[in-house]
C-alpha cells in the first residue's frame, strides 16, 4: 500500500509540476464546484473516479490527514466517488459482458451527478459544526485528550 500511494503521490507531483492537474481544474471547476467539490480536492477526484479507491483511497487518506482538503471537500468528493469510482473500468466491464456503451457511461455519470447535487443543495448552507457532527465521527485523538481531563 504504501508503494501505490507514493507512486501516486509521486505521479500527482510530476502532473502538478507539469501544468496538467491545473488544465483539468480549469477545466472541471464549473461542473466540480456544482457538486461542492473545491479546487484543492479536485486531482484527488479525478484519480478517485478514473482509477477507483484502490488507487484514489490512499490519496483520500493522505489528503485528509494533512488537512489541504476541507472537510466539506472531503465529504462531497467521498459521496461523488461512491457512485462514480472506476467510472472508466467498471464501465468497459458492463460493456465488455454485452450492455451498449453509451447509456452505461451517460447514465451512470448523469446519476452520479444528479444525486450529489441534490446532497450539495440539501447540505451547503448547514451550519459547519452541524455539518461535521452529523457526518463525521469525532476525533478519537481529541476524544481520549478530553476524556483523559475529565
């Protein structure tokens, strides 16, 4: 696992550095920021919805521990890739097994972005200590300092 996300790390760094990661933000910035997803979580997306959470799960990981990736972020980006991860294999497969193409890919991604729409509009202006209580656990780090001063 660790080879596979400093890989990825490594290839993420050498697209950065390139100038490519920021092409595809500029160009998926409109559509991406419909669906909540901010522009520092957006290579984590791409890789997430081409290559799957085998791959985009350890980058997932690695950006939520550093905190470059808000919460918010993090959370709409989770919720688009549960329908939509390895958008471009799963899809061949149902092609491959006899589905026709264009209602796979088009309707699998109209779906995706459809419903995490819908989750954006319904949860945007929550309050934020609203948002992160009912979507994230508590940090077991910052509970056991709590429980220990109690």
């Amino acid at each position: 696992m660790t080879v596979i996300i400093f890989t990825l790390l490594t290839g993420m760094k050498l697209l950065e550095k390139s100038g490519f990661i920021e092409i595809l933000v500029k160009l998926l910035r409109p559509s991406l920021k419909i669906l909540g997803i901010g522009e520092k979580a957006i290579p984590v997306t791409i890789i997430g919805t081409v290559l799957g959470y085998a791959y985009g799960g350890g980058l997932i990981i690695q950006e939520s521990k550093s905190g470059r990736i808000t919460k918010k972020d993090l959370f709409y980006t989770i919720v688009f890739l549960s329908l939509c991860h390895s958008f471009i294999e799963d899809s061949l497969l149902m092609v491959s097994i006899g589905s026709a193409a264009l209602p796979v890919f088009l309707g699998r991604f109209v779906l995706a972005y459809i419903t995490c729409s819908i989750i954006v509009l319904l949860t945007r202006r929550m309050d934020y200590s609203l948002f992160l209580k009912i979507f994230f656990r508590p940090d077991p780090v910052n509970q056991a300092d709590t429980k220990k001063s109690i």
